[in-house]
C-alpha cells in the first residue's frame, strides 16, 4: 500500500514538473516575441519617410505619374 501511494505520488510530482517547464518555455517565447514586436513598433515611429516637399530633389517619373493621376482626379 505505501508503495501504491509513493507511485501515485512521484508520477503527480512528474507531471507538475513537466507542466511547469513547458508553461516556462512558452512564456519565454511568448515574452520574447513581445519585446520584440515593441522594439519594431519603437523603431517604426522613429523613421519618418521623407514627404516630397522635403526632398528638394526632382520627382522621378513613378512618383510623377502618381502626381498626376492625383491631380486629374
């Protein structure tokens, strides 16, 4: 009988340890993907693309052809 409630009791012990390192290997992805995906939207707002007033510089012609199918309009 006590061997029955040692077996019982090491397999609980067994699957609780086997729970709890697979809940820490998902929560460290988890987190890992987190501070990741902030670290893109951080540095997204940092750089803002040059608006064609700005440059100073002449359109090429796709961004031409985009000026005018915005003024036809």
């Amino acid at each position: 009988m006590y061997e029955k409630i040692t077996v019982a009791f090491l397999l609980s012990v067994i699957i609780l340890i086997i729970f709890a390192v697979m809940s820490g290997i998902i929560g460290t992805i988890l987190l890992i993907s987190f501070v990741i995906r902030r670290l893109i939207k951080k540095s997204s707002l940092d750089i803002k693309p040059p608006s064609l007033e700005d440059t100073g510089l002449p359109l090429n012609s796709m961004e031409m052809g985009q000026t005018e199918k915005s003024r036809q309009r």
